[in-house]
C-alpha cells in the first residue's frame, strides 16, 4: 500500500475569508517537509495562483520540486485565481466552487494557474484539487484538454450539497456514492470508472466501524440518511467514518482504524491532506496557537511512525499515476 500526502498550499486563514492576501503561514512548510523526508515521504503540494506568483513562497517550494523531494500541482480557489469576469470583491466574499464557473471561466483561470506554475517551477503541474471540492464533468473535461493526469477533488461519502458558494447555486457536490479506490474516470459521470487519461485519486474516507467494506449496505443506507442527532449516533456507533486528516482529537487508534479499513478494501493508497495554513500558529480554526501546532506535529510524527511500521511507501499524486497505469 501507498501513503500519499497532498498539503492544499494557499493563504493564511481562508476560512475567514480575509479581504487582503497573506503568505505567512508558507514560511512555516519547512517543518512539514522535514518531517516528511525524514519518514521517507514525499508530498504533493498543491498551489494557488497567489502561492504559484508569490516569490518568497516560491523560493521555499522550488528546490524540493528541483531535488525531487516533493511534487508540485495545482489547486484553484476560483475567488484569487484570475482572470476575474465578476467582481473581485464579491468573488472574496462568496467563495464559489470551481464548478460553478462558466465553462470559460474555468478554462481561463486553469490555463493562468496552469501558466503561473510552469514560468514560475519551470514544470508543467500534472495534479490538481478543486477548491472546496468543487469538481464535476466540466472540470473534469478541462483538466484533460489542459494535461492533467490525475484529479483529487472527491471526498467520497460525503455530500457538500448543504455549503454554499453561490448564492444562486446548489451547494456542493454531493460525493456520498462515488468509488473509494482510484479510477479513470468518465468525463460523462465522474462517479464511474471510464476511459479517459484522468485518473481520480480519491481523498481517503472510509467506514472504519463494524461494517468496513466499500457499498455495505448498512453503510449505504447510513449515508441515505438526512442530516440528524439519530445518523450522528449510528455513524458513532456502527459506521464510524473517518478521513485521514488530523483533527484536535486524533490518535493512533484513528490512523489504525483507517489503515485496516484500507487493508479489508484492498486499497492501493490511502491519501492524507492538510492546508499549509493549519501548520502555522492561528493559520486555520484547527490550531489557534503554538500549542495547538505542537500537538498537531505529535500527530503527525505518530502516524507517519505508524504507516512507515506497516510498510507504507511513500508516492506522489502524479507518481501514482504511472505506477498504476
Ligand atoms: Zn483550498
């Protein structure tokens, strides 16, 4: 089995959506990438426009692209990604989804982010993450007439039907029946494996409780569920789903649990994502203060150690492509 680390490389503090644009939290990457080689794995780093331009961004992100202990990709947050057909500021202030982008729109700012990478790592990025998980067949179709290899913008079992963007839109997508192991999709239904050169590698969220397997029934009728105190208690319970994230209270059971669940799926990866700005000290709601980074790298040390005792080896996105092509 594979690990897979995809890092989305933005702004400091997105969830408050700030009016003006600070890097900050970048300079605090060289820990995480240490930490990272000195397990033996080797992250995927997502970038931003304003993270892509940025130079002093760049002069940290470069030399492990250059060296190879690192791959750099693309993630698009449509409201710092020009070109701006809409206002500026209302794009700031609604966040919408990729997929709610005009079809040109999408194309434009892809090919300006897309750009931005190749002048500024002189590499033309091969992965890509839609901000907020906001992917569906448009996206997709354009990620393949710009050269994409790989897409992991699905967060199966999970549905983003009740987050806004748009105020005129539908929320986001709803991801609760889409497949856990990689596929190339098909650009007609980007639930379902197809033929085209994109491969979707999912993000890793599993049923980690009595009922492990992928489409168990009970597992299903769970996600069918309305949002309620009663699906809480039953996910809590029976179903217990989690995603290889590290949250304030994550231990060692969580990354086992996960790693088994992956095991009785025979799963090639399991994928495990962070944003750069959780690792600075009030970068993100996950950690507010130098403690909560501490406790956050304690974490993190305890699942790399984990997943490097079990024989995990390290790949990146566009690594795993060849590998499983
Ligand atoms: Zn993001």
């Amino acid at each position: 089995m594979k690990l897979i680390i995809t890092v989305d490389t933005e702004r400091d503090n997105e969830w408050k959506r700030p009016d003006k644009t600070s890097l900050e939290n970048i300079k605090f990457l060289p820990r995480f990438q240490e930490l990272c080689e000195r397990y033996g794995f080797k992250p995927t780093y997502l970038l931003t426009y304003e993270v892509a331009t940025d130079p002093s961004s760049i002069a940290i992100l470069k030399p492990w692209q250059e060296k190879s202990t690192a791959e750099i990709g693309a993630h698009m947050h449509p409201w710092t990604s020009p070109p701006f057909e809409k206002d500026e500021f209302w794009e700031n202030k609604v966040h919408r989804f990729p997929h709610e982008l005009s079809d040109g729109e999408i194309r434009d700012k892809l090919a300006v982010l897309t750009q931005s990478i190749i002048n500024n790592f002189g590499i033309r990025p091969k992965s890509f993450r839609a901000g907020r998980w906001g992917f569906d067949k448009r996206v997709a179709s354009e990620l393949i007439r710009q050269n994409y290899i790989v897409d992991s913008s699905v967060t199966p079992k999970i549905s983003w039907k009740n987050t806004k963007g748009d105020p005129s839109g539908q929320g986001g997508p709803d991801y609760r029946f889409f497949p856990a192991s990689p596929y190339f999709l098909d650009p007609q239904n980007i639930s379902a494996p197809g033929h085209s050169s994109l491969l979707e590698i999912p993000m890793t969220v599993l049923f980690t409780g009595v009922f492990k397997k992928e489409n168990n029934i009970f597992g299903k009728l769970v996600l069918s569920l309305p949002e309620s105190f009663l699906k809480k208690v039953i996910n809590r319970l029976f179903v217990r789903l989690k995603w290889l994230r590290i949250f304030q209270n994550s231990t060692k059971a969580d990354f086992k649990r996960i790693y088994k669940a992956a095991q009785k799926n025979k799963l090639p990866f399991i994928q495990f994502m962070i944003h750069s700005s959780e690792l600075m000290p009030g970068g993100s709601p996950y950690a507010k203060n130098e403690e909560d980074i501490e406790r956050s790298y304690r974490q993190l040390e305890t699942m790399l150690a984990y997943f490097k005792d079990q024989g995990l080896q390290g790949t990146t996105l566009s690594e795993f492509y060849y590998d499983f092509k």
